[in-house]
C-alpha cells in the first residue's frame, strides 16, 4: 500500500476524515487530496507499506504495521516485525528483527530502530551493518544521519562469523574503535582511535585507519611491513597508496632501517584504453661496499637506487609496441635490500605487426652486467634487431613455404661489434601415408652477411670470427617421419611411435663467422630432432646426419606416462665444430631422453638424462618432483653436469645442486614451509670452483597462517654468498595481509 508522508501541519487536515471509523485491515490504499494550501507529491514523496496488519489511531495520528512489515521510501527499505510511524512527529518507530537497507546495498540489523519518516535518518540499538562486499561493522548503538553510519565504540571485520555448518565462529581479526563513520556512498570506513586484534588479541595500533569496502581500491595507508636482514638490521615498511582515478594508481613507501638510511621507493600504474604501463623508482643514500672499480671510496655515503618499468600498447588488431627498462645505481644494491636476485639487468623495447600470415619486428635491447667480475664494456647493445616472416602455401607441390629477412647490429663500448643480415626460405610438407605415418619433408636455404670488428677483445677464440666482411650460403634438406602404434596395456592405452629423421646439409663455413647467439649448445630432448640443434642463427650444423628414437605413451584414468630416447649418428668423416662434452662431437651422439609420469593431481615426476655413447656415463642428470596436495606437497629439483668441458668455455660450465620446497599443513589453517638450494659442484665438474661439494645457497624456514580474510607468516631466511655489500648471514620477515585493509 502507499501512505502519503506529508508535512506535519497537512496530517490532521489530510488523514483523520479519512480513518474515522476504520479498525484493523490487511492493507490500504489512500489518494489524497484536500483545500487549496495541499501540494501535489510525486512517488518520491510516498511511503509504502506492506504488512499482514496495519492499524491507525485518528486520536494519536499514529500507524502501527505488524507481521513482516516492509516499508520504504526514496530507495530506503525498513523490514520489522512491528513498525510505528507517529505523523506528527514524522518518528518511525520498530522493533524485532529489524533490517535497514540502504540504496548502496549496505544491510544494518540491530534490536530497536529509530528512523525519521525519510527513513535515513536515525538511531539504531545494537547495531550491525553488512556492508555490499559482505564484511561487517557492529557496535551497541549506532546513527545514520543523510545516510552516513556513525557508530561508537565499534568493531569492523571482513571475516565470516558463521563456519561452513552454520555455527557461529571468531573471526581471526577485526579493527575496534572509539568512533567509526561508514559512507555508503563513497564506499569508505573511517576510523577514530582505532586498533587492529588478531585472535582477540590487541596487537597493532592505527590511529588513522581508512579503508575502502568494495572491490575498487581507496588512497590510504597500507598494513606496515616489519622484517629483519642481516645486511641492514631491523626494518620498518610504511606505504600510502594513491588512486587517481579509475584507471590510474601509485604507491609510495619508506622503509626505515636499524643499521642503514632509510629507502624509498615509489610505484605508479595506469590502465589505458589500449595498454598499460607500470613504473617503479627506488632510492636511498647509504654506504656501500666498492665493486665496480671505481673512485668511490669504500664504505662513502653516495645516492643508490634503482629504476624499473614495463608498458605495451596493443595500437590495432595487429601492430603493438613494448618496452621494458631496468638499472641499477651499482652492482650490488638489488642484493643488498633483497629486491631481486638477477645478475643481470634487461632492458628492451619492441614494435611488433602480428598478422594471419605474416610478422614484422623491430627490436632492440641492451644489458647491465651485476657480475662483480665482469666488465660493463663487454655487454652487449643490441640496437636495432630486425625480423620478418611471411607464410604462404606452396604451390604445385603442396606445403608451406616461410620467408625471412633479418638484421642485427651488436655493438660493445669496450669489445667486439657484430652486425648481422641474412634471408632464407623455408618450406615444409607434412603428409598422412595410407599405412598411418607423418610424414614432414623440409628444405631450407639462406644466405648470410656478417660484418665484425675488434674481435680479438672477445676471449673465448671460437666466439671471435674474422674481422671484416663475411658472407655464407647454408642448404639442408630433411625428411621426418613417425609411426604411431596404438593399442591397450596395463589397463589403459599405449602408444608407441619409433621416429627417424634424415638431415642433409653442404659443407657450412662456421667458425669464420662471429658467434654471438649460438654459444650455449647442448645435446637435449628438446632439440634432437631440430634442423639445427645449435641455438640461434649464427653456427649452423652441417653434413649429413641420422637421428633415431620413439616415444612411449601410457594414459588410464588416474595415471599417465610419457618416456622418449634417442640418439643421432652423423654419416660424415669432417670433423664436429660442436665443443667436445656437448654430446654432439663425435659421429654417434650421447643418448638423450626425457621421462615424464603422473598420478592424479598428487605426483609429477619429470626426469631428463644424457647418456655417453661410450659408457653410459650420465652426463645430464635433471630430476623435478612434485608429490602432495596444495596444503602439503614437497618439491625436489637435482640437476648435474657432468660433460667435461675445459674452463675456457664459460657458457658451458658443468655444475650440480639440489633444491628441494615443501609445506606441510598442521592444522585447518596453519601451515610449515621450507626450502633450501645446496651447490654440489666441486672441482671434479668445474676447476675454476672453489666450492668442497657441499654449498649451501639459501635456506629458508617459515610458518604461515591463512583463512578467509587473513594471511600471516613468519620466515626466516639465510644467505650463505656474499656478494659485494650484500652480506651472509640471517634475516626474518613478517609479513600480515588482511582481507579490505591493504596488504
């Protein structure tokens, strides 16, 4: 029913005749007019009614609704098991399960209510406000006022009070405070005298808390970050964020520091129609141990940071561009604050044309060197990197054919420069036999130009080439084909495909040729069967080869297994321009492999291997294992080297560690982790180390707790490489995320 809500003075003259001898009804309808001094109202003005009873008293100029009352007004809904509406005051009055809904979606129950007749305005016994993300604000009394809560003595929590039975629960934090002021709004929650409880226990203080209450995030400050390094003593993280504007934000932070000044640091994000970019500045002024071979005196306060951003733009469907940047005041200052482990820093930018058949780039890249050992001047400048492809259907014999044009300039401040040009043309058939076989035939052609200068400041002799001019004509053919066998085994399916490749290539000019892309070569699964199995453009293999091997697949239910072997066997008496210890050097290559098994989602376990032709000697021996649920697992990693390779090849140095992960749940929501990645190698596998064969590079040790709204967690970590000012030693970080306040 709709009850007009007039003004005071018109309520007599309006509603009295009308209710004269009325008693009790199930509901009522009621126009209103009167004299001359009545204004008309629009539906905004109205206040409906729905009741199973709705009584008035003429004398009192009161209405009384019970049973499942529902009134609103203006997009403000009351629900209660009794409501009094006294006119003459314009009060409303309710009682017994009383839910006041705002027009934001914001939800307040409480025991009595007190509202004028606009029905935003009023006071609210033991009061509790479901917000519109479902967390919670409650307080003994509470207003609203223009439809602003203002509660005393309040607590806010964005955890479930009811477990998964319907059962009341403690949430594991909540926020009390001497005054809370909720905006619906503006979606934002202010505090006064605020105080963070973890577990029913006071812990942290925030006199200025503010947070907003939906998915949108609101400036503010975030939760303090609290931890303890070796390196720089005790730290204190405080950090503010920013949003300036629905698609734009910023984050700054200072991070205080018992044994170092302080660190800056400052984040910015945007979201654009056709991109983003994300920028990040760090900075401080503080000693520093001298790495670089520069003038700075140890242990001199001089400004260190470090700069770093990313951003693409997709302008159409097809052409993008994208650039990243990093760079480091010194060699050592990402180590020294833990913000990242690289030894070396990328920086890149890209134009890139992406079309049903075709691709176009334009590249280019630099490197900063974090190596304290390596010269700045010897890191290369890529600039620019030139690549297009074009894909077409071949015609009268069938296949595709892919062209390409590329170009790279390689330039060094204080070492060799290499520019690079070549084009080629590539064409592959793939064909169905009628007895089941694929069938992939290849032939590729290309002619290449170098142009190289300074080569003798390159160390490693076979990397260097011919100063000067240079040019090469590279041709290989291919033919692959497999053999697929299908059929049932160990209560699944089985598939069994033997695989043989030929490959035939003219005599290749190499090692005149500079090597700037092909250095770090090594006899693998993945690249067995490749047309060229060194990595790159620059060293092509040539002669004629024949590689063999089959794949073996098993697939049931809850259990799959995929194992593949082979080996390749060169049909020429030249000698390899492969490195010996590459696996490829001799006529007959190692044998490679690759074993993968799985049980359900609780065990995967990958194994790849390489085998000496000659005694069987395992020479690449790399194991992953996963085994557990997301709660409780334990992750293995082991991978050694073992290729006798001399030192004077730096990109192929052997090496052996192990690093081994896991957590394992104790209770509902508590958890233990741990890791740890021990260097194995010793002089055996590398003469240049120093290492006994058992060197610890980190451990880590920790216990974490998560639920619903809450993560918390407590690691201890330890470095045992020093590296300039980055010490060896511990360091512990704590770390408390709460659902809505920031993390």
């Amino acid at each position: 029913m709709n009850i007009p809500a007039t003004h005071t003075f018109l309520s007599r003259f309006l509603l009295v005749p009308i209710f004269i001898g009325c008693g009790s009804v199930s509901s009522f309808a009621f126009a209103e007019t009167g004299p001359s001094t009545a204004v008309s109202q629009t539906a905004s003005d109205q206040i409906e009614f729905d009741a199973a009873v709705v009584e008035y008293d003429s004398n009192t100029e009161t209405v009384t609704a019970t049973g499942n009352v529902i009134v609103s007004r203006d997009g403000y809904t009351l629900r209660a098991a009794n409501i009094i509406w006294d006119r003459k005051s314009g009060r409303v009055f309710a009682e017994g399960a009383i839910r006041a809904i705002g027009p934001e979606g914001d939800v307040a129950y409480g025991d009595k209510i007190e509202l004028t007749d606009a029905l935003k305005d009023g006071v609210i016994d033991n009061l509790l406000v479901v917000l519109a993300d479902e967390s919670r604000l409650a307080a003994k009394r509470g207003g609203r006022k223009d439809g602003i809560y203002t509660l005393d003595y309040a607590a806010y929590t964005a955890c479930k009070v009811l477990d998964a039975e319907g059962c009341p629960k403690k949430p594991s934090w909540e926020v009390k405070a001497v005054k809370v002021v909720y905006d619906p709004s503006k979606k934002r929650v202010v505090y006064k005298g605020a105080r963070i409880e973890l577990f029913g226990l006071p812990v942290i203080p925030l006199p200025f808390l503010s947070h907003p209450v939906d998915a949108k995030a609101g400036s503010g400050f975030l939760v303090p970050g609290i931890g303890f390094s070796r390196n720089n003593g005790a730290e204190l993280e405080q950090s503010y964020y920013w949003r300036l504007s629905e698609n734009r934000d910023a984050t700054a932070a200072i991070t205080a520091f018992s044994g170092a000044a302080p660190l800056g640091r400052l984040n910015f994000r945007t979201l654009e129609k056709n991109g983003a970019i994300d920028l990040s500045a760090y900075g401080t002024y503080s000693n520093r141990i001298n790495t670089g071979g520069t003038s700075t005196p140890v242990g001199a306060d001089v400004f260190r940071g470090y700069l770093e951003g990313a951003g693409k733009f997709q302008l159409d469907p097809n052409w993008s561009i994208s650039a990243s940047g990093r760079y480091a005041s010194d060699r050592t200052f990402l180590r020294r604050y833990d913000i990242s482990r690289d030894d070396r820093l990328r920086s890149t930018f890209a134009a890139e044309r992406i079309g049903d058949n075709s691709y176009f780039s334009l590249a280019g890249w630099a490197v900063q060197t974090l190596r304290v050992s390596d010269r700045q001047g010897l890191t290369p400048i890529a600039l620019p990197e030139l690549d297009y492809r074009l894909r077409l259907d071949a015609p009268i014999v069938g296949g595709t054919i892919q062209l390409q044009a590329n170009s790279l300039a390689i330039s060094r401040t204080e070492g060799q420069d290499t520019q690079r040009a070549f084009s080629s043309a590539k064409w592959d058939l793939r064909k169905i036999t009628a007895l089941g076989q694929e069938l992939t035939l290849t032939a590729l052609a290309r002619g290449d130009v170098y142009h190289s200068d300074e080569n003798a400041s390159t160390l490693t002799a076979i990397y260097r080439g011919d100063s000067g001019w240079q040019h090469r004509a590279i041709f290989a053919t291919a033919a692959d084909i497999k053999w697929p066998f299908v059929g049932k085994a160990f209560g699944g399916t089985q598939i069994l495909t033997p695989r043989v490749q030929m490959v035939a290539a003219p005599s290749i000019s190499n090692l005149n040729i500079p090597n700037e892309d092909s250095r770090a070569v090594d006899l693998e699964d993945s690249n067995l069967f490749a047309l060229n199995r060194f990595p790159g453009y620059d060293r092509f293999e040539d002669d004629l080869r024949i590689t063999y091997g089959f794949d073996w697949a098993l697939r049931k239910s809850d259990f799959s297994a995929d194992i593949n072997l082979g080996q390749s066997y060169r049909l020429s008496d030249r000698g390899s321009i492969f490195p010996d210890g590459t696996g490829l050097s001799d006529k007959a290559s190692d044998i490679v492999g690759r074993s993968e098994f799985r049980f359900k989602d609780l065990v995967k376990l990958t194994h790849r291997f390489r085998l000496d032709k000659d005694n069987l000697l395992i020479r690449r021996n790399e194991v992953d294992a996963t085994i557990g649920s997301r709660g409780t697992y334990v992750q293995a990693g082991y991978l050694k080297l073992n290729r006798n390779i001399g030192p004077t090849l730096e990109d192929l140095t052997d090496r052996e560690e192990i690093r081994l992960a896991g957590r394992v749940r104790v209770a509902r929501f508590w958890s233990v982790f741990g890791s740890t990645i021990v260097d194995l190698t010793d002089t055996a596998e590398d003469p240049t180390s120093i290492s006994d064969g058992f060197d610890p590079i980190r451990h880590r040790l920790g216990i974490a707790y998560d639920d619903d709204c809450l993560s918390l967690s407590l690691a201890w970590r330890r470095d045992y490489q020093p590296v300039g000012d980055s010490q060896r030693g511990n360091s512990f970080l704590f770390r408390l995320a709460f659902r809505n306040l920031g993390v």
